[in-house]
C-alpha cells in the first residue's frame, strides 16, 4: 500500500480585500494608472450590458449596426471593452437600436 504525501500549507497565506489588491496593483484612487484601469473596467462593462441586451432582443452585432447608423466592427470593439463610446452613441445603440431607457445616476 502506498502511503499518501500531505501537504501542509504554511501560515504565511495572506487574504486581502479586493479594495487592497486593486491598490497593490493599480495605485491608489486617484491615481493615473487607477482612473485608467477604472476607465477600462467602465467600458467592458458597459460592453457587457449593451451584449447581452442585444442578445436579448435576438439581434446580430450587424443587425444593430444597420438599426443605428453604425458598423458591425464598432458594435463588436465596444461589446469587448476596446472602443470609447459617446453618450450620443450610447444613446442611439441602447434607445433606438434596442429599445431601452438609459438612466443617469451620480453619486
């Protein structure tokens, strides 16, 4: 019978809130390298939502183009995060290309 090999883990693991690993990581708030990680994280989300409510309403990223006076390779770089939208753009892909309402809220 072979005996089996344990594994004790050290004391030395270290748990840290995601607030402190996007400090160590990214810097402070405020800081340059910060806002710019923010900035991208903002945008793939915004990415994310204006997907999956385009899948939703069963509509191709070319389908969603045509509807709002745009291109399929637009739709694709925003839907992944790597394109800067405009508020007139977001406008038109979300209100008039999907139907939904955008709400504004700042705190």
């Amino acid at each position: 019978m072979k005996k089996k090999k344990l594994i004790k883990m050290g004391s030395n693991i270290s748990i840290t809130t995601f607030e402190r690993h996007l400090e160590r990581r990214y810097g402070e708030i405020g800081s340059e390298k910060r806002m710019a990680f923010e900035a991208k994280a903002k945008a793939f989300a915004i990415g994310e939502l204006i997907k999956e409510e385009r899948r939703l309403a069963k509509m191709t990223q070319e389908q969603l183009a045509e509807k709002t006076g745009t291109k399929k390779s637009f739709i694709s770089r925003i839907e992944n995060g790597k394109s800067d939208i405009q508020l007139s753009t977001l406008y038109r892909i979300l209100e008039i290309g999907l139907g939904k309402k955008i709400s504004l809220m700042i705190e």
